[in-house]
C-alpha cells in the first residue's frame, strides 16, 4: 500500500471537531455564537467589501458632467443593518431563547403586579 493510502485511512479516523456548548453559567447570557455565524457575516461583509470597490472603479471611470434625470430617479438604497441580524434571527434555537426570554420577563412581572396591588 502506498503511504498516502495511509494517511487517508489515519484521516477517516480522526475524530470530528465539535464546538463546545454554551455552560450552563452563562445561559443567562443568550446563545453562544459559533464558527458558522462569523463565517456568514465574514462572508458578507467581504461580498459588500468588493461591491463597493467595483462600484468605485466604476464611478471613477465616468464623467462627472455627465447628467441623465434617470440617474436621478434611480433609487438603489439597501438596509445593511436589517440583513445583518437575520444571521442569527433565521435561527430556530435564537427563535425559542427570545420565546423563552420574553416568557420569564412576563413571568417575572407578574408577582411583581400582584405584590404591589394587594399591599
């Protein structure tokens, strides 16, 4: 058998990478934020990062005097502070921590309520 069979074989072995879970300490703290979720605002925050360096080079190779009243009317604004909490909002385990969250709250107001009525 050649070596790099061996290597394969001591690759399949390996045990996977797990990342670790929030402890229970810090669960008052909300979720743990993984791996996954950097890499998706990393990923697009370095696709917003070329865009805006296209559009540069673009806009730098036209004239300025140039003037259409269609450039006027064209309307290209996006919300980048909407799409950047939709990393961890599409996430159905942060969906049930607010639930959760919001319950205790409400929880929590209750007694406080009905402590303060009666005395």
């Amino acid at each position: 058998m050649p070596f790099a069979a061996f290597k394969k074989i001591k690759k399949a072995e390996r045990k996977k990478y797990l990342e670790r879970g929030q402890p229970q300490s810090r669960k008052h703290l909300g979720i743990l934020p993984k791996h996954r979720d950097f890499k998706k605002v990393a990923k697009r925050s370095e696709e917003e990062r070329k865009l805006v360096k296209s559009l540069r080079q673009e806009a730098a190779g036209k004239n300025d005097d140039e003037f259409y009243f269609a450039m006027a009317k064209k309307n290209k604004q996006t919300d980048t502070s909407e799409r950047d909490l939709t990393v961890y909002s599409e996430d159905s385990k942060y969906l049930d921590y607010v639930a959760n969250r919001n319950k205790k709250k409400l929880a929590n107001l209750v007694p406080d309520m009905v402590t303060t009525e009666c005395g």
